[in-house]
C-alpha cells in the first residue's frame, strides 16, 4: 500500500491555516499540487474604478485557508510556500467542524454573503432559514439599513457572516 492510500485510511482533520498576505490563491494551487484538500471560500466583488467598473474574486476570509489534512500531513502542509501556521490557541490547532465548512460553502454558493465582520452586533433575534438555498442555517437577524440580513458566527475564526435575507425565507 503506498502512502497516498495509507492517507485514505487515517482520519482527516480540517483545520485553518494563516498565509502570507495575498498568498491565499497561490497556496491553495501549492496544496492542490500536493494533494491535500483545501478549501478556499471566494466571493465576487465589484470594483470601481475612475475609467471602469469590473468583477473581482476575493477571499472571504483575507490569509485564511482551511486544510484538511491526516496526523502525518500535519507538518508537510506547513512545509507549502506561503503558509505560515496553524490558527492555535493555547498551543493546539483549531479544528473546524465539517457543518460548519458546509454551512459557509451554502452561504458563498448562495451569492448572498453581503461582507464578513470582526465582531457581532448587538443581540436580535436568532432564527432558522426555512426556504431556499440556505434552509436550515441559523443565525441572528440584525436590521440595517432597511434590508434584512442574517450573521453565521464563525467562532474558530472570531467572524461573522453577513448574509442577505428575505423575510419570507424565515
């Protein structure tokens, strides 16, 4: 058995990765090429600028990667060009739950992710979405600006999601 399917074997584990500034799209190549899952959650910004105006895809999380990797990938991962380290506290990497990655790919896929926060807002109602494409995510209804939106905290990392929502879809 080599040692790809020995990988196949061990349990994965994801866990999130900080890299350089602006290295996010590189590294998840790197990782690519070395074979160990990565996820990349992107979103598509309009940019403005004095003579045009064009579409541009962003990390949602600015030098974060998720990486999902076996006990024995723990360190080659590292060893990947323009990651610096494992997002610890108290010594140990966090680990990211599978529903959680779940939870913020549904949230990118929707187009709906209005922008992402450092902190939360003051406390509002926390709701289920019942219908569409992001039924059954829970979060807190904050109203801004007339608009409803929806925050999914994302505790590992200490931010939150803004997402646009319908009032019919809660």
């Amino acid at each position: 058995m080599n040692a790809k399917n020995q990988n196949d074997t061990e349990e994965r584990i994801w866990h999130i990765t900080y890299t350089r500034s602006r290295a996010e799209k590189q590294v998840a190549l790197r990782l690519d090429k070395a074979g160990i899952p990565y996820f990349l959650p992107m979103y598509r910004e309009l940019h403005h600028w004095s003579d045009r105006k064009k579409w541009i895809e962003r990390p949602l999380f600015p030098s974060y990667i998720f990486v999902c990797v076996t006990p024995k990938e723990y360190s080659e991962a590292l060893t990947i060009p323009g990651l610096l380290y494992y997002v610890n506290i108290k010594g140990k990497a966090v680990s990211m739950p599978d529903h959680r990655l779940q939870a913020i790919k549904r949230a990118v896929e929707s187009n709906k992710v209005v922008e992402v926060l450092s902190g939360a807002p003051a406390p509002g109602e926390i709701i289920t979405i019942t219908s569409g494409a992001l039924k059954g995510l829970k979060g807190t209804v904050i109203r801004y600006e007339g608009k409803h939106h929806l925050l999914m905290a994302i505790e590992e990392l200490g931010k939150y999601l803004k997402i646009k929502i319908q009032p019919e879809e809660f």
